[in-house]
C-alpha cells in the first residue's frame, strides 16, 4: 500500500470521529428546534440555526467533510468508505459514554461485526491500495449518480408520506449523500489544481446540490427517530453506495484469485450487516412550532 493511501486511511478514521460527532450534536439541536416542513423547506431550516448545538454539529460537520474530501483524494473510494463504515463502532462508544444513549448488546454485536469485516478488508487489499482510482466514464457516473438520486427522492417521498418515515427519511439522506461523495471523488483529480480546480469542476453543481438537499431531510429524520439507529441507517446507505462505486464507476481493480474475490465480498457484507443490526428509529410525536 503507497503512503498516499495510508494518509488517506488516517484521513478516512479522523472523518468517521469527526461526523459521528457532528451527527450527535445536530440531533440534539435537531430535537429542540421546530419541525422542518416541505412547504417551507428554507424557512424552517435556518430556525434550526437558532439551536447552539445544531450550529456545533454544523461545524464539525463541516470539518468531517474536509476531511472526507481529502481522504478520496488520496485513496481508493471503498477503502475510504470501509475505514468510515467501521466508525459505526465508534457511534456506539460515543453515544454511550459522551452523549448519554443507552447502547444495546445489538449494537454491540454490530461493532464486532464491523471489526471482523475490516479485518477481512485488510488481507485482501492487493492492488486497491497502489493508487487513489479516480478514472472514471462520464456515462457511467452519470447513471450511477442519476439512480442513486432517483431511489434517494423516492425514499424521501414514501417517508414524507408517513410520521413514521423516519428510517425511509434517514436512507433517503444516506443516499444523496453517498451519491454527493461519489461525485467528490470523481471531482478529486481538480485537487491538483488546487481549490479552484475543485470548484470550477463539472461536478461541483452536483456535490453542492446534493449536499444540501441531504441537509434538509437528515434534520428532519433526527427529528422524528431516535439517533444512533437514525445515524446508521443514513451512514449504512451512505457506505453502500459508496463502497460500490470502486469497482463499478472507479475501476478498482478485485483480487485475482476466487477465494480472495469471495473473502472481500464478504468483508464488505460484515461492515454493511453490522450497520443493519441497528434497531430501527421510534417515531416521536409531533412537537409544537
């Protein structure tokens, strides 16, 4: 593995701590600020600035995704997306012993779940790990990103449909901004540019976009579930598409061999499985404006 992807990887693990603190806090913002309605989207969105712990969760929020961009730009997108998908076990010991949520000995199973798939990660890296993959089809990314938009505003409307939505509601952020990281990672190779080759790319409509629109309905899944399940739901869509965006839209490459093919697949099912173990959200009741 070159020492470019080794720095990614760090990169990858101070993203996975850094947002799944942002996360807690905006959820306890979240809670205490007025619901977020469809019809008046920015309205209610900016009152929930008004809660000093949204603002907190904001910012690191932002910092993460700092983090995020560099990490893609420096290794290969699964592997950037297992090391965070493994930050579901740090969910459960932050929530646990710095915010005060009772953890479960489901989620706990989940968290050797997670340990036991990016072990299996490791041993298959092979060639994954040379470079950061960024190549990609313009068609290929088009699509990709076209039906992962698509399932993302249908879970959203089926949510929307629904007080108990909350779970359809925390997919639907998962997978916007799964699509938005997969954009960030097609825009990387700008970074040789510096900033200005990032945001004068093609995708930089996208990514903003996308962001944006999985701000909005992420708040408003915080609102209506509990957060660590709310949390990884919308992190275990985020890592799926993600993950399988490497092969499919960035060309990284598999391991030669059946067995070492069989072994990363699995890998990739334990880390994803262990984010499935999370309970699902419990709707709350409407709060008052």
């Amino acid at each position: 593995m070159s020492v470019s992807v080794q720095i990614g990887l760090l990169f990858a693990l101070a993203t996975a701590f850094a947002s799944i603190v942002g996360f807690l806090y905006k959820h306890k913002g979240a809670v205490e600020s007025p619901p977020v309605e469809w019809r008046r989207p920015v309205r209610t969105s900016l009152a929930l600035f008004r809660s000093k712990w949204y603002v907190l969760g904001i910012v690191i929020a932002t910092g993460s995704w700092a983090l995020h961009v560099t990490a893609l730009a420096l290794a290969p997108i699964s592997l950037v997306q297992s090391v965070i998908a493994g930050g579901l076990v740090l969910l459960t010991v932050i929530a646990d012993r710095l915010f005060g949520f009772e953890v479960t000995r489901r989620e706990w199973i989940g968290v050797a779940l997670t340990a036991a798939g990016l072990a299996f990660l490791a041993a298959t890296l092979g060639r994954t790990g040379e470079s950061s993959h960024s190549d990609f089809g313009d068609g290929t990314m088009s699509i990709y990103l076209g039906v992962l938009v698509f399932i993302g505003m249908a879970a959203w409307v089926y949510a929307s449909e629904d007080r108990r939505g909350a779970p359809w509601m925390a997919l639907s952020a998962g997978l916007l901004w799964g699509a938005s990281d997969v954009a960030i990672k097609g825009a990387s190779d700008g970074l040789g540019d510096g900033l200005v080759g990032v945001l004068f790319s093609p995708l930089a409509l996208v990514i903003l976009v996308l962001s944006l629109i999985g701000l909005v309905v992420s708040a408003r899944s915080l609102q209506l579930g509990d957060a660590v399940p709310v949390i990884a739901i919308t992190a275990a869509g985020a890592n799926v598409v993600t993950i399988a965006s490497g092969p499919l839209v960035f060309g990284e490459p598999l391991p030669d061999e059946p067995l070492g093919v069989a072994v990363r697949m699995l890998a990739f099912v334990l880390v994803i499985a262990a984010a499935a173990l999370t309970p699902p959200p419990i709707a709350r009741e409407p709060q008052a404006a």
